[in-house]
C-alpha cells in the first residue's frame, strides 16, 4: 500500500529563500499496514473472532519472512477485511452436501461430468413430466370452469354438480403436484448448475486444457476468486473472502489477499500463494512468494 511523506527541500537563490516540497511515495514496507475485521457472514460457520485469529495467521507468515512488522490490527484500518457470503459459497456448500470433490486429474474430471450429465438428464426429464401435469391441469380447469358457467346459468344437472365438485378435488390436487414438482425442479437446476461450476473449478484451478474438457457449457472465467483485494483512491481498502472449506484454505486466502495489499502482484509459480489462482491447499507461503516481498520490500 503506497501512502506519501513530503520531502522539504530548501535552497536559496538570489531573490531570497525558496522552499520546495516534494510529495514521494512511501517506500513499500517502510511502515506497518494497519487492517481491522468488518463483516463476517454466520452462513460461513466461524465466528469473528476465529476469522481475525486466521487473518493474524496470514500475516504473521510474511512478517517472519520479512523479519519485521508490516501489519498491525486494528478496530478500523487501512484494509477493512470481510467474509462475503455469496453464490460462490453457495455453490460449494451443495456439492459438499453432495459430497463432491474437485480434483485436478482427468479420471476425476471425467467422473464429475458423467454425474453432471446423469443430472441434467433426469432434470430434462422432471421438466418434461411437470409440462405434462401442467398441460393436464389446464385442460382440466378449463373444463371446470364450463362447468361452472353452466351450473350458474342453470342448465347444469345435479349429476353434472357432483362431477363438479369431483373434478375441483381432482384439480386441488394437481395444483398441489405442481407446486411438490416446482420445488423438486429448483432443488435439481442447483444441483445441476452446481456441478457445472465443480466442472469448471476442476478445469480453472488445476490450470487443464480446455480443449479436452470442451463439453463444459458456457464460457470459463479466466480466475476463480476466492477472495478479492480492492485499492480505493480514498484510503477505503477492503479485502473480500468469497469461500474457503478449511482453515487452511482461509488463511491461504488472507495470505494472499494481504500480498496484494502489501503491493505484491501474482508470480508465475502454481505453488506459491500469490499464484493467480487458488491451488495452494497447505495456506502458507513458499520460496517464490518470500523472494518476491523481499524484492519489493528490499531486503536481504
């Protein structure tokens, strides 16, 4: 994070004294970031507390690599750093309650979209069976509703009133169908687009071809972002967490999002946590990621 001091420089001429003033950038690491916990959403399961104890975690792992203070913490800081709930979370909520796994391997890949496929298909099915009950039930009601029209114009029989009152139970009940089959489809569609978004996780953090995978429908985004760092010209900096399914994912996560907010950019090592992509499962720091902040930081 870049703040300014001014340099005062004076100097002095034959008019007289001159005074100049020269606003430079603070050097990177020159002065500690302060960071303070905002939200953090309950749907995620940890408690304020745990998610600041994992933030102090992440940036303890580049202090020591630095061997000086760059973070402190505060009540409101310079980076204000929360834990957003939103569809990304949702979504690996549901294949964990599915109990599927994402892996980078092919066999694993291969397996997932026969389960996706598996899925759309009896989904395909369910909606065609739902258009069918719903094309009897109008037919039926239409039907009843002439039936209606003629008892109240008196030209219906008290036969035709008992086949009335039978045929509004038997379109209560279609309505009650419908609205059983309405709730399935919803349930199904996400799990369906769930194991979309399991498919392209697989093929997005583990870096595949897509060629080979070229059956996954709709365009893959270039990153998956577990977690966001926004710089604002004002000061406001915020870290946002996304998802994480561990501890060690969450502070992976942190660790990365407190890179950036450092000045680090992404390296090109698939290992490290300042990687473009998520596919550190250990949560700390490596080699390439050390070298880095102390080429920004210039250190030894």
């Amino acid at each position: 994070m870049l703040k300014k001091f001014i340099i005062t420089v004076f100097g002095l001429g034959a008019i007289g004294l001159y005074i100049y003033f020269l606003v430079l950038p603070t050097p990177p690491c020159s002065k500690p970031v302060t960071y303070g916990i905002g939200t953090v959403d309950t749907r995620f399961g940890i408690t304020k507390d745990a998610f600041s104890s994992a933030a102090r975690e992440a940036v303890g792992q580049w202090e020591q690599a630095a061997g000086k203070h760059l973070f402190t913490e505060a009540l409101v800081g310079d980076v204000m750093v929360s834990a957003v709930y939103d569809k990304r979370q949702e979504v690996r909520d549901r294949l964990d309650k599915m109990g599927v796994q994402i892996a980078g391997d092919k066999e694993s890949f291969t397996a997932l979209q026969k389960k996706h496929d598996a899925l759309a298909a009896a989904y395909d099915t369910a909606i065609r069976t739902y258009e069918t009950v719903y094309a009897r039930y109008t037919a039926e009601d239409a039907l009843y509703k002439e039936g209606v029209a003629r008892l109240h114009s008196g030209s219906a029989t008290r036969d035709d009133s008992r086949l009335l009152e039978t045929k509004r139970l038997a379109i209560n009940a279609m309505v009650d169908e419908l609205a059983i089959r309405k709730a399935a489809l919803k349930e199904q569609l996400l799990s369906v687009n769930a194991l979309a978004e399991a498919l392209n996780q697989s093929v997005q953090q583990h870096n595949t071809a897509v060629d080979d995978f070229n059956t996954v429908s709709g365009t893959l985004p270039k990153e998956y972002e577990g977690g966001l760092y926004k710089s604002a010209a004002d000061g406001n900096n915020t870290v946002a967490i996304f998802t994480f399914t561990s501890h060690a994912e969450l502070v992976g996560l942190l660790a990365h999002e407190f890179g950036h907010a450092l000045g680090l950019g992404h390296v090109e090592d698939p290992h490290a946590i300042m990687y473009r992509l998520n596919l550190s499962n250990t949560g700390r720091i490596n080699e390439t990621d050390v070298q880095a902040l102390k080429l920004l930081c210039v250190l030894k």
